[in-house]
C-alpha cells in the first residue's frame, strides 16, 4: 500500500492512518498536561521502549512489579495513538507517564502553558535509519521500505511517518523551555546504563541508593527486556506486527548501519547531516 492509503499528513507530517485516526489527534490537542507530568519524547526506534522501562523502574524504587505486569503502551501511552483515549488519563494519579513522537513544535499549547518534565532521547540518525528500516518489514500499518537505497532516500526527505529525523531532532534541542528537558542519547545508556539511569533518577528527583540504581540497570537490559511481554509485543497480532520476519527487539546495538548502508550511502548520509545539523549548538557524539 501507498503513503496516500496509509498515511494522513499532520502539521507537515506524515503519521499513520489508524494508529492517529483524527479522534486521537483531537484528544491530544485537547490534552491538559500537569506541570508534574513526565513525557518521554523520541523519533521513533531511537530508545522509547528502553527509557520507559527505566522511568517505571525509577518512579517505583526499583520494584518491577508495574514493568512485568502492565504493557508499556498503558504504562507510558503515546498521547497521539488512538489506543490511548480509553485509558482515562485524566484520573491517573501524579506523577503521570506519557511518550510521544510528535516533534516539539507539533505539542499541544497545554503543554507549553505547564512546561511538564521532557526526557529526550536522541539516537545516531543511520542506526534509526537502519531499525526503521526493518520496522517497516514488519508493521502492516507502514509503507513497506522497498530496498534499503529506497528508504534512504525516503528517511532523508522525511517522506516516513513521523518525519524528517533532522527536523525532530532540531525542534527539540532548540526548545525554550530547555530547564525542563532532559537530553540523553541511546549512545549514553549503552556505554553506561548505571550511570544513565542515576541521570534519570536526578531529574525526576527520586532518591535511590546505588544497589536500587544497580538493579534498575540489570532489568534495563536489552536481552532481559526483549523476554518482557509488557515490551517486546510479542502478544501483538501478526496482522499488525508480523515478528516471523524479524522481533521487534532485533539487536538494540550500537553500530549496526554498517551492516545496511553501503560506504557510499554512509558518506550520502554524512553530507546531509552535516548541512542539516550545521547551526545546532547541541554537541552530540554519537560513536
């Protein structure tokens, strides 16, 4: 199927047709964020699934009970999902969790009037690249990629669902509201997961002792977290989600572009990043 029969276009973006149906954009324009909401904020396979797993932990002290026995996407919805209407977000007790791929620019005014706590996660672009590329295999609710030089040039025009990567990327770093963001890159959390988590734990202003942090980052694992059912989908419809052809948790490396980008391409993908990222401040080192 096409981008036209799969995808709406929204504030310049393309998203999924019955992943954000129109009700669910509405009830997200409508959403009346808390100032003690916490959103996790990422383009898509840059390590949403990875820091919602670390918040749950972190705001519970440790204990895996919510993590083990409530899917991630009722634990930290996606506020632009049609999923996420029934979940009575208004009577949640604070601090509430959210996610969203929307771009900063995209948020409903609510949320600029509270200023909520953002966790930000940033990914090197040709690994979103390379697990996009493979979500699309898999996800019936995406245009399939074609070949991987078809995709790359889609990804790089931002002709994907959710957009151009730069431009999500750059709406975030260059917010206002920066006091209230935390920054922190999929890079970070797999050279050091202990320490990435007591980042977390400082910014949400949770106390917890070393042992706590040490356990949070073993549940925080990438092969511990691929046999969580609340995370790895395995409980999806394969009319949805068809994980014959590859799991939703794949590798969770850092690196692995250099297995589907051919050295021209990569050399392709550097020009472009480098005119499009050349006036963000933000110093990001992504190897």
């Amino acid at each position: 199927m096409t981008e036209a029969e799969l995808y709406t276009e929204y504030k310049g973006v393309y998203l999924s047709k019955s992943m954000n149906p129109p009700q669910s954009l509405k009830y997200l324009e409508d959403f009346t964020f808390r100032p003690d909401d916490i959103i996790i904020a990422t383009y898509p396979k840059s390590g949403t699934h990875w820091m919602q797993h670390i918040v749950g932990l972190v705001l519970n002290g440790g204990d895996p009970t919510s993590v083990d026995t409530v899917y991630n996407w009722k634990r930290a919805p996606w506020l632009e999902q049609a999923a996420t209407i029934a979940l009575n977000l208004e009577e949640r007790p604070s601090p509430r969790v959210f996610s969203t791929h929307f771009h900063h620019n995209m948020m409903p005014r609510s949320f600029f009037d509270v200023d909520p706590k953002v966790i930000y996660v940033m990914r090197n672009p040709k690994d979103v690249f390379t697990s996009y590329f493979h979500f699309h295999e898999i996800a019936s609710f995406l245009v399939k990629p074609g070949s991987s030089s078809e995709f790359l040039h889609k990804f790089l025009d931002g002709k994907v669902q959710h957009g151009s990567w730069f431009d999500h990327v750059k709406s975030w770093l260059n917010a206002e509201n920066k006091q209230h963001i935390m920054y922190i890159s999929y890079e970070e959390l797999s050279a050091d997961l202990k320490t990435s988590v007591a980042k977390v734990a400082e910014f949400l202003e949770q106390r917890l002792d070393d042992e706590v942090m040490e356990k949070i980052a073993e549940k925080c694992l990438f092969e511990n977290m691929k046999e969580n059912k609340m995370t790895n989908y395995s409980d999806t419809p394969t009319k949805i989600l068809d994980q014959t052809k590859t799991k939703f948790f794949r590798k969770g490396v850092v690196g692995d572009w250099k297995n589907l980008l051919a050295a021209e391409e990569a050399e392709h993908f550097d020009a472009v990043y480098t005119d499009k990222m050349k006036d963000v401040e933000y110093s990001i080192v992504w190897d």
